[in-house]
C-alpha cells in the first residue's frame, strides 16, 4: 500500500512540475515575441501595411493608404518582426549617391527615384516644391541628377536616427515608381547608346572591361553602338554595370522594398502621380496635388508628368517588338528574373511573341 501511495506522489509531482515548466516556456515565448513585435497603426492581417500598388495592369487601383481591398500578389507585413535598422553601410544611405532616396520634409514623403522612371520630371517637381526657381534652360540637365548641384535633399544628409524614422513611420510615406523590365531596358538602349553620342562609349567601351584584344574589342564596342545592336549591348550589361540598365531590384537594398507605401508605373505616370501627390499633404493640410500637381507645369499649359521631354523620350513600349528577339526576350527574362520575383512590383510576366517562336536555350546565345 505504501509503494502505491509513494507511486501516485510521484505522479503528482511530475505532473506538476510539468505544468509549472509549461506555464514558464509560455510566458517566456510570448515575451519573446512580444520584444520582437511592433504595432502598426495601419496594419491588415493578410496584406502589407498601407501599401497602394498603382498596377500596371487592369487591377484595383486604390486611392488612399487605408483601403482594405488589396491585389493578392502584395507582400504580407505582419508584426511578429523588427523593422528593418538603417545602417550607415546601406546602399541608400551611401553618402553622394545620385540615386539615394529624396526627401519632401513639407509632405513626410520618402520618394525612390530610379532612373529611366521619369526621375528628370520628379526631381522638377520637388525643386518646385522645395520653393526653388525651375531648373534653367542652359544648365546641362545631367546637373539635376548630380546631389551637389540640384539643391534638393536626400536621406544621406539625414542622421541615421532622423533616416531610420523617415524609413519606418507610418507618418512618413515611402514612395516609388517603377516600370516595366523589358521596356524599362529598351528605353536605356535607346536613350544612352542609340541616342547619346558618347554615354556608352566612355562607360562601356573601356580597356578594363576586355582582357584579350583589347584594342579590337574596344573598337568592335564602338563600331557595335554606331550600328545600334541591340544584342551586344544586352550581353554588355552583364560586365558594364550602371543604373539606368541594372535591375530596378539592385537600386534598393532589400530589407526596404517592403517598406514602400506606394508603387506606381511608368504605364500610368499621369494617374498614379496625381494619386500619391493627392494622397500626402502638408502640414497645414493641403494636399501636394492642390498645392503643386493639379495647376500642372504653369504658364505653358502642360499638364503634371505629361509634358514633352524630348531628351529622354524614347518610345519604348511601342518599339519592343521591333528590337527584340525571341532570343534576347528571353535573355532579358533570365537577367532580370529578380525584377518579376519581387511581390512589391507586382510585374506580371508577358510574352511579346508566340510560344512556338521561341528557340530552346541551347539555341539561343547572343
């Protein structure tokens, strides 16, 4: 009788101490969770947080931060991890960078200016907005894109703890515009080879990018631009980097591309303009597109983002099939993966030809 009496005491005690170690792991799991969470005020269970994709394509368009009907493909932010820590090794954050985010203080706006996305036109705007003079006619418009020369304000100049809180708030909108890859390519193509007389010759037709030849393959890069091909130029951009070809993805590191609030298209510049510009306001409450947008580009009458900047005005999307290729459209689909692999772009993949067009890859090197 006392051995079953010692047998069941025994019983007790584990089941006990059990307990005990449960409530214990419990608690501690739920700390551990709760130091790593952080709330959002404008937070959905399924969907990112306060993010309006401006799609390129005949889905919703959403017209403010907090509308709860948004695409399926948007990044999921929930709230069981840190926000990303802005460190000063970040490729934003890289003092001097021309491609480094600007900063609108007046609207809270963080705004992601890649080039080839009509960055000449926005940079205008924020001088506008800015109170600065327009831009003057005899200044070479490569001096709006250089930091030093354009008076306009980038996260670098910022403290990381000012830069990280621009980053992260949600009292700051994050902003960027975006367009589609295989256009996207085509167009620096056209504007900085087949247009500009020496862009690409200085960056790309240079002696360290050849290690044998030297002298013909530099001349055979030359001779390559004046034709116009199209083919090498792709296969040139896997050695001779630069931002106006490289993967929108590579602009910005990728620890933030879910923080973005908004993303708009080159499809629909005019419109998802107007729509962030609507959807961001001053201190005094007015919003940037009563303020600057809507009364377009002044005296001459050209509405906001649809003016005529013939400079760098290439027509691409209507020439895609002219200069592409099955072969090189599949080129581009393998080097740029990473543009359509990003949920926050929302790109969807297209075929600019028959399937019963395109060669199998072993037949298609160029």
């Amino acid at each position: 009788m006392s051995t079953q009496r010692l047998s069941w005491n025994r019983c007790v005690v584990i089941i006990v101490v059990l307990a005990m170690t449960s409530a214990y792991l419990t608690t501690e799991t739920d700390d551990l969770l709760l130091s790593k969470s952080v709330p959002f005020s404008k937070q959905s269970t399924t969907h990112a947080v306060g993010l309006i994709v401006a799609s390129p394509s005949d889905q919703v368009k959403l017209d403010n931060k907090n509308h709860s009907d948004r695409d399926s493909r948007e990044p999921a932010r929930t709230n069981d991890k840190a926000l990303p820590v802005l460190k000063r090794t970040d490729l934003i954050y890289e003092p001097e960078r021309w491609d480094n985010p600007l900063i609108v203080p007046e609207y809270k706006l963080v705004f992601f200016a890649l080039p080839k996305v009509a960055c000449t036109e926005w940079k205008l705007l924020f001088r506008r907005m800015y109170g600065l003079p327009e831009w003057p006619e005899d200044k070479l418009p490569r001096d709006l894109h250089n930091p030093v020369l354009n008076q306009l304000m980038y996260i670098s100049n910022y403290t990381l703890e000012e830069a990280q809180e621009m980053l992260t708030s949600d009292e700051w909108t994050r902003a960027v515009f975006v367009r589609e890859p295989k256009e996207r390519v085509l167009s620096a193509f056209l504007n900085k080879v087949v247009k500009e007389k020496s862009f690409y010759i200085k960056k790309c037709c240079r002696s360290k990018y050849f290690h044998f030849d030297v002298d013909v393959e530099k001349k055979r890069c030359k001779r390559k631009k004046q034709e116009g091909d199209f083919a090498y130029f792709l296969n040139r951009t896997l050695d001779c980097l630069n931002p106006h070809w490289d993967p929108q993805v590579n602009a910005i590191d990728e620890k933030w591309w879910n923080q973005m609030d908004f993303v708009g298209y080159m499809h629909h510049l005019a419109d998802d303009a107007a729509r962030l510009l609507k959807n961001i306001h001053s201190s005094k409450g007015t919003s940037a597109w009563n303020d600057y947008g809507k009364d377009g580009w002044g005296s001459n009458g050209t509405a906001f983002m649809v003016r005529n900047t013939a400079r760098h005005a290439t027509n691409a999307h209507n020439k895609l099939r002219k200069y592409y290729t099955p072969c090189t459209e599949k080129f581009v689909e393998r080097n740029w993966r990473a543009e359509w692999e990003e949920d926050v772009l929302n790109f969807a993949p297209f075929k600019l030809f028959n399937e019963s067009q395109y060669p199998s890859d072993k037949d298609c090197e160029i």
